[in-house]
C-alpha cells in the first residue's frame, strides 16, 4: 500500500522525465493524476510527453492539459535546454490513452477533494495551474497535505541571475501560490544544482536503466551538451529532487523562512525572496526551504531506483 497519493504538475522537460521514472518505480508512492503546464516548451509539446512518458513508464493515470501560457507575462521557454520539443529530440511511442478534456485545474482540485486531504501536490514546473486552482477554488489548500515544488532559489538564478526558471516563468502564479495557506516545501537550486550527473554518470544511466535508462542518457545528453558550452560539467536533477525529498526526507537538509515571489522588479522579477539570510525577518517563517541534499545517497538512491527498468522491458 502506497504511502502517499501524489499528483504531478510537470513541463516535461528532460529532468521532469526523470521525475516521472521514478515516481513510477517508488512503491510508497501512488500516482493518482499528471498535469501538464506550458515551460520549458509549449503546452502542445509538454502535454503530448506528458502524456507519452507516463504511458511510457506504466503510470496508469490520467494526464490532464493545463495552462498554455504564463497569468500576465509572455512565456519564455527553455528550448536550448530541453530541445524543441521538450525531451531533447528524443521520440517516444504515441499514447493510446484517451485524451482527458478536463483542464487540469479542476481535474487537481477534484482528485483533492477525494482525497480527503491526503494528496500531496508535487510541482515541477511553472506554477500557473496551482494559482488557477487556487483562484478558482479558495478552499483547495484543506484538501491538500503539502506541496513540495522545484522552483526558485535563496541567492542565484539561472534564467536571471536573480530568478529560477518556474518561478519566473510566471511570477504572478508563483506568488499566489506563496501567499496562499499550503504548506509548502521549495527545493530550489540552492539544492537541487547539487543534485548534478557528469558525463560518467549519464553513461551509467545508459548501462543500468535497459532502454529506458538509455532514453534518458540521451534526453539528458543535449542538456548536457549545451551547458558545457557554459563551462559547466554537469546536468542538474532539478525535477527528481521533489520526489526524494517525499520519500527519502533524511537525505536532505532544511530551515523554515518566509518567502515572497518579486513581481515588479526589473532585475529581480520572479525572484524568490527569502529571509533565511538577514536579520530583518517577514512576519512568518512558513516555507520549509531545502538547502543541501547528500550527493553520495542521492546518486546511490537515483541508480538503485532507475535500475529498477533494467529488470524489465520499459516501464511495464
Ligand atoms: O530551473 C529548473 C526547472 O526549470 C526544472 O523544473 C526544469 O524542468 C525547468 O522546468
Ligand atoms: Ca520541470
């Protein structure tokens, strides 16, 4: 029996891909719904994959459309992270699942509701469709348990350098997701950068994950590529941080702050402002911000799960 019910928001996006494998091989985790969210590619892109690597990795469960644009702002992808279309131009088998014309927004709110406030809300991507669910539907948050997110960051970011690639991607939802009452837990790239694969480690992908593992490597590699013409080495785990840190919480450390999303500066907009680093405190210390993460359990705990396709044909 599963320990926890877990929706997925995603904008598959190379590292949500990953995500999603795992999440299919956790068995304290059940799936009971996937959204899909315009970011790092458009909305046509994320949902198809969305709905093609759930498909692809056996997660039997329905995968909703969401937003196909930012609340205010003009979207801004990622395509030279992720590639064109969002899985660095690695293909996949179409789904044969029906498409669900339910907007993602109400799908999540219902799947809430029957949860009895068990549901724990995994976002990694933009936050658009959590603030169109929380605008629609005021009481969501007493029938959610928490909300785990990749997004934002303490110091730098790496869209600007003042702001994370969710967060400002639309830092009006971001901010309406910060001021509502969900209990939330931000992994931003203060962690989740250090929950990076080299070049090697993606070969090791290749040699344990069977097929699978050799889609990622690939997915990953056009990652990989683009940013070592940054100087960087490696390609960070941004997505698979959220779900590690449900199940695998020891492997992680944190502090309680307050944090407000920026929606009106001109360097700094989508910046997540927290106040972990003066002594000048917002009036609340009520999001649980993930700092460090052990690199050695992370990559043993990362290898142990995706070995897990090796043992059989894809997914199933
Ligand atoms: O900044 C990293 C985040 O932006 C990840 O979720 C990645 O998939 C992109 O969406
Ligand atoms: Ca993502």
């Amino acid at each position: 029996m599963a320990r926890y019910k877990v929706w997925i928001d995603c904008d598959p996006g190379v590292d949500d891909a990953a995500a999603l494998m795992l999440a299919a091989k956790m068995p304290e985790i059940e799936v009971v719904g996937i959204s899909a969210t315009a970011g790092n590619v458009e909305l046509k892109y994320t949902y198809r994959n969305a709905r093609n690597l759930a498909a692809y990795v056996g997660l039997d469960v329905p995968v909703y459309k969401g937003a196909n644009a930012p609340l205010i702002r003009k979207p801004v992808y990622a395509k030279e992270v992720h590639g064109k279309t969002g899985l660095g131009g690695e293909a996949l088998p179409m789904s044969a699942a029906p498409d669900m014309t339910k907007p993602a927004w109400d799908a999540l709110y219902e799947a809430a509701v029957k949860s009895q406030g068990e549901i724990v809300l995994i976002f990694i991507g933009p936050l658009t469709n959590l603030a169109l669910a929380l605008r629609k539907y005021p009481d969501l948050p007493q029938y959610v348990s928490r909300l785990i997110l990749m997004g934002g960051s303490s110091s730098f970011g790496n869209t600007t350098s003042a702001a994370e690639f969710n967060i400002v991607f639309d830092p009006e939802a971001a901010a309406v997701v910060f001021e509502s009452d969900l209990t939330i837990s931000m992994l931003g790239l203060d962690v989740t950068m250090q929950a990076s694969l080299k070049q090697d480690d993606l070969e090791m992908l290749a040699r344990i994950g069977g097929e699978t593992g050799r889609f990622l490597k690939d997915s990953l590699q056009v990652s990989l590529n683009w940013l070592k013409t940054l100087g960087l080495d490696a390609v960070a785990m941004h997505d698979p941080c959220t779900l590690l840190y449900l199940v695998y919480p020891a492997m992680f450390k944190s502090e309680m702050a307050g944090v407000k999303v920026e929606t009106r500066g001109e360097l700094t907009y989508g910046k997540t402002v927290t106040d972990l680093y003066s002594d000048t405190r917002f009036p609340v210390q009520n999001v649980d911000v993930v700092l460090e993460i052990d690199h050695a359990e992370f990559m043993k705990v990362f290898a142990e799960i995706l070995g897990k396709y090796k043992e059989s044909s894809h997914g199933a």
